[in-house]
C-alpha cells in the first residue's frame, strides 16, 4: 500500500491485528437480556486507565496496559507523576462502578490536587486524581472519583438518554453533556456540578459532543444532516456545518483544533475547517464484498463512529459493513482494514499505537495501529496551528504555498 502521508517517515500500514478482547460477565442484578451494548470507550488522557461500558448498568475500569499475555507492552513514556502516584498505579486493580442505569457516554478528567488547609475532600493534598462521567439512560450524569470508586456528583437536568460526555480538555471541569432529549447541557464541576447553559438547535436525539484542544469550540452531532459548531466562550452557534446527505453520528477535532471530522450515515466522513465552515475532503467508504455477509439486511455503509490518532495523521472509523478503518491524513483510501463484528465506537490510546473499539454485543477489542514519527514540517504546523487560526494565517506575510500547507488546502 506504500507510504501512507507524503513528508512522514512512516512505518509500512499494516494490517491492524487484534491484541485482545474483553467479553462482558454474566451480571448478577440485572437481567442479561437488558442491553449489552458497549456504546462507548474510553482512556484516561495520561494512558493508565480504560473504562469499558459493558452493559448492565455498569462500568468497568481497567490498569493500562492490559495484563493479558497476548497484549503487546503500552509504549514507553516519559511520566511526571510522584512515587506516591507510581506506587498507586502499581497496585492499582480493576474495578467496577454500579451506575444503576444503562451507561451510554464516558469521559476522563483529572481533578487538581487539593492544597494544605482546602476544604475539598475530592483529593488528597498536593495529588490530583482521576475522575470519571458517566451519561446514563434516565438522564443523569454520574461522576466518580476513579481511584477509590466514591460517587462524586449526580448531575440533573437531562430528561432523556445522556448519549455522549466531553470534558474540556484544559482541566477546567466543564463538562458538555450531549441528550436524546435534544439539547447540550454545560457543567462546572469546579462549582458543585453547576448547570451553566443550556444549548437548543437540534431538532433530532443528539449522538456526540466534541470540545476542540484549544478549548474554542463545540462540535455536536444529531440526527440531522448538519453538525452544529459552538463557540465555547459564549456558547453561541457559530455555524451549521451541511454537506452530509444522512444524519451525522460522530464528530472529532484534530489534536492542532484545525480539523474537524464529522460522519455519517451517509456512508461519507467530511473533514472541515471548522474556523471557516469549508469542506476540504470527503472520505467515502466503500464497502469490501469479501467481508459482507450477502444475507445481511442492514445499511451496510452506515458509519458509527471517528476519531483522530494522537499526532494527528490518522483518522480511525467504525462502519456497519463490520470495518475498521484506519486513514492517512492526505490520502482518499484506507490505509488499513480490519473485520470486526457490530462495531459501535472508537478512540485511540493517548499515546498511540493502539485503538479500542466497543461492539453491540458487549465486547471491547484492542487492535494495532500504525506508528508514526511526524515531519518536521507536521510538527511545525501542528505547533503554530494550536494558537493560531485560519484567519490569523491567511493574514501572515508568507508565500500561498505555504499558507495551504499551514491550513491544510494541499490534500
């Protein structure tokens, strides 16, 4: 398949192989036939934690890296947590959150740590913690404090299905809730959970919420065929985004804020400038008849969900057609296929080189993905894009060519 993404040194895309799968136990309160879904995955921003949702009402959180013999080492990184944290992470061992509802949306946050004389008994003095959100079936928002499993707060004003969590990624802890019941709610959980705006434009369930890196911007997907852009200073609607021809699942900003990625039933993922509103590519999934079933009646190209690798050069997407997909930024064609069974969602590992899907059936797989050693010229652009905006590039005094490069118009 050569070289996917001109100007990296990448490794050859290969194949994405499927490290280990984790199947649901047979639940002791709950009927079994309730749901089983895992609807949605996710991983601790600094990579030592999974939370699974299972079904049956709860959640399971698992150490990184799984301890399953067949899972390959998580990769090395440099850590700047105490010992006090390196011994807790040591020790650390799976445990299970009884939410009580069926678990639909997850997101990590880290809490700060408390100083000497807070009142704050979230955490200990001098060591932030890891907390937990998660979107239930009733409409509530149960927030958990990982380590020790308390239950932090229970958020209420939804009045539907909690689909989709998004935690503002500077560690502010305002949460953006997204609901079938067709609004978007924000929290601060810095000031007890508070409901801090209430946001009405979709006229359809609302399936995913996305805060951009750089803290600026809202994505939301319903069923609808436009995605809604938010600012996230004033929360208004900035833009509609139209171009998709079915309703819109899933949305995901680049790890730079420059892109956005939103898909679709449609079959297609359009990537955007979200700063301007323009479509600068569409990825079409066309469906592989060596991995279909002919009997099967299901809309087969219906996309489920994606999602950006860490660096910024990958898109991930899960499909009816049971694909998982892997794409180069500046390519047109997967780079790399992998059949699996009912997936529902996707999200890389922090750190790369690994993707966790969930299934309709209640399983969790972990899949390789292909490593990357970005461009200078990538690194670059991603560091400048990060504070500035199309806008603020297009009035640089620099050459066109390089001005596309920076706002990603040389696909």
């Amino acid at each position: 398949r050569g070289q996917p993404g001109r100007g990296n040194a990448l490794c050859p895309a290969e194949e994405p192989v499927l490290l280990a799968e984790l199947k649901p136990g047979r639940p002791q309160r709950y009927d079994w036939k309730s749901s089983c879904e895992t609807w949605s995955v996710a991983f601790s921003p600094d990579g030592a934690w999974f939370a699974w949702s299972q079904g049956h009402c709860v959640v399971k959180l698992i150490p990184w890296p799984l301890r399953e013999p067949e899972l390959c080492k998580a990769p090395e990184r440099k850590s700047r947590s105490s010992k006090a944290e390196a011994r807790s992470r040591a020790v650390a061992k799976e445990k299970t959150l009884e939410c009580g509802q069926i678990v639909w949306g997850l997101a990590f946050s880290t809490w700060p740590a408390a100083e000497e004389g807070d009142t704050d008994p979230t955490c200990t003095v001098g060591l932030p913690c890891l907390i937990l959100a998660t979107g239930l079936n009733d409409g509530q928002i149960k927030v958990w404090e990982v380590q020790t499993g308390h239950l932090l707060f229970s958020l209420l004003g939804h009045e539907d299905v909690v689909r989709d969590l998004s935690f503002a990624p500077n560690g502010s802890l305002i949460l953006v809730s997204a609901s079938r019941d067709k609004t978007l709610r924000v929290w601060d959980l810095s000031r007890d959970g508070r409901q801090v705006q209430v946001l009405s434009g979709h006229v359809q369930w609302v399936y995913c919420c996305s805060i951009s890196p750089d803290c600026s911007m809202l994505c939301s997907a319903a069923g609808e065929k436009s995605a809604l852009l938010w600012s996230m200073r004033s929360y208004a609607l900035i833009r509609r985004l139209e171009g998709h021809q079915s309703s819109v699942v899933s949305c995901d900003f680049s790890p730079d804020s420059a892109l956005l990625v939103t898909a679709s039933y449609d079959a297609c993922v359009i990537m955007w400038d979200p700063y301007t509103g323009e479509q600068l590519r569409t990825l079409r999934h066309v469906p592989l008849h060596s991995a279909l079933d002919d009997s099967s009646e299901v809309h087969t190209s219906s996309l489920r969900s994606v999602c950006f690798s860490p660096e910024g050069l990958y898109l991930a997407t899960v499909a009816d057609d049971r694909l998982l997909r892997i794409w180069a930024l500046e390519l047109r064609s997967p780079v790399a296929f992998a059949p699996m069974t009912n997936g529902l969602c996707c999200m890389y590992f922090p750190h790369g080189g690994f993707i966790a899907t969930g299934t309709r059936d209640g399983h969790v797989q972990f899949w390789t993905a292909p490593r990357v050693l970005s461009s200078l010229k990538h690194l670059c652009r991603k560091a400048l894009r990060t504070f500035l905006t199309t806008y603020q590039v297009l009035a640089l005094p620099i050459p066109r060519k390089l001005k596309e490069f920076l706002t990603y118009r040389t696909f």
